[in-house]
C-alpha cells in the first residue's frame, strides 16, 4: 500500500555502482526474510546487476548473490524475467 517500512544503511568503501547495487539487493533480500516475507520484487535499471542475479557472473564478488537466490527459491516460488524486475 506504499506504507515506509524500514530503512538501513552499510559503508561499503570505494566500489562500482553495480556493487553498490548488488549489496542494496542483497541487504534487502536479508532483512525482508528475516521480517518473514516471502515474496518480493526487486526492480534494478542495471543489466549487469540482473544478469548477474540470473547467473551470468561476471565479477568474482558478487558470486554472493548465488547464495541469496538459492535462499529464495527455497523459501518459495522465485521467477527472474529479462525485463530486468526480479520477482521472488
């Protein structure tokens, strides 16, 4: 209903902006599960990012990722279309 749920924020030092973005996902993905919710949607206007939570890894440190989608799709259904929204 567009209610403010929480906030967060990480220091992550110097690092690229897909970083930055992948550690946002994956923080969200953390706290979300852990507020007991199951099925979420993440929007990135990044391709790298997207491709890189499909599975196209690129960069050794965002192999992160791949243990946070296994997580999600453990947990329930989890689908990841092309059109970069990541529905979980």
């Amino acid at each position: 209903n567009g209610t403010w749920v929480l906030g967060y924020n990480r220091f992550l030092g110097t690092c690229s902006i897909s970083d930055t973005e992948l550690w946002g996902i994956l923080d969200g993905l953390a706290i979300t599960f852990d507020k007991g919710f199951v099925r979420m949607i993440i929007v990135s206007d990044s391709l790298e990012v997207v491709q890189a939570i499909q599975g196209d890894f690129t960069k050794p440190n965002i192999n992160t990722m791949s243990s946070r989608r296994s997580r999600s799709r453990q947990s329930g259904s989890s689908r990841i279309t092309d059109d970069q929204i990541i529905d979980l």
